[in-house]
C-alpha cells in the first residue's frame, strides 16, 4: 500500500472512530510525559480564578504566544473566556503546596485560595504569583475547543522572572522538583 493510500485510509478510520484509544490507557501514557506546574489566574469582569495545569507550551515568539488548556468543567475555564486575560506562574520547585491549592485538592474553596498566597499583577491585572519562577502576562488572542478542554492562544504582553533554581515538573503522577545541573 502506498504511502499517500495509507495516509487517506488512516484519516477515514480517523473521522469513522476506528482509531479511537481507550482513555484510561492513554491518561496512563500521559502520567509519563512530564511537564511543567503552572498555575494559570485570572482577573476581570468575571472575578479572580486560578488553576493548576500542566498542558502549556510556546507557539511563537513573534508574537510571543503561548498555548494553554484548561478543562471546560473548570471554573477558571469560563472566568478566562470573559476576562480575556490570564497569567501563565510556572511554579518553582518548592510550590508544590500551591500546586495543590489551585488544583483544588487542599479543599480550599477557589474564592478563597487568593488569600493563601502572595500576588501582584502586571498589565493585565490578572494575578502574578510572587513565587512562580516565571510569569507570562497574556490577553487571550483565541480560544479552541477540543474534546473536554479550551485551548487557549495568549498573547504575551509581560513577562516577570526570579531567581529560582528549580521548577516544579508533574512526571508518573507526581511533583518532582527539577534543577538544572552542569554536565
């Protein structure tokens, strides 16, 4: 079979739901592509939010865009829509309590979980978290749904740093705490 037969077939079982994966297998082979802890906030007409992920990565950087997902069951998820502005805190090392926090497993309410840390913001207003080894001030350029998740395109309008010397990264279901170390 011919490389561009197999590529039309492969795309028909596609669109058919032949090709589709159990998602508890592929919520398993997730647990071991580690990623960076973010705590994605926001600030505007819709009130304050914030959130934990993992799901954010660089689209370009002319203009500097970021991409993040956030699920559609989230509270934070249609707080962004209306606010049209969000922070990107990559969390430091040392963040896993705040990780949990905004992942709503510290049984925190989200109204008051802004009150357990210390926050300031930047040209958005959306909250920067003091801690966070990286901020990325955005307003929200376009908003993609697919399956339970948006898919948020934000363009970077600030960015503010620290000098952390770790990163929170979530690998086999777990917070590591990652440094870089000289070879």
């Amino acid at each position: 079979m011919g490389e561009m037969q197999f590529a039309a077939e492969f795309q028909t079982a596609m669109n058919n739901g032949a090709a589709m994966v159990d998602k508890f297998m592929y919520r398993e082979a997730m647990s071991k592509l580690g990623a960076a802890v973010s705590v994605v906030t926001s600030n505007g007409e819709a009130g304050l939010c914030g959130a934990t992920v993992s799901a954010v990565c660089s689209v370009s950087d002319s203009p500097a865009t970021l991409l993040v997902c956030v699920n559609q069951s989230s509270r934070s998820n249609s707080v962004i829509k209306t606010n049209r502005v969000l922070c990107v805190n990559v969390l430091a090392g040392i963040n896993r309590r705040v990780a949990d926090l905004f992942a709503g497993s510290t049984g925190i309410p989200s109204d008051e979980r802004f009150s357990h840390i210390r926050y300031s913001s930047l040209k958005t207003g959306a909250p920067v978290l003091d801690e966070a080894i990286v901020s990325f001030d955005c307003e929200l350029d376009q908003v993609i749904e697919a399956g339970t998740h948006s898919i948020f395109l934000a363009r970077v309008v600030d960015i503010r740093g620290n000098d952390a010397e770790a990163c929170l990264v979530y690998f086999g279901r777990q917070y590591i705490s990652v440094s870089a170390s000289p070879e």
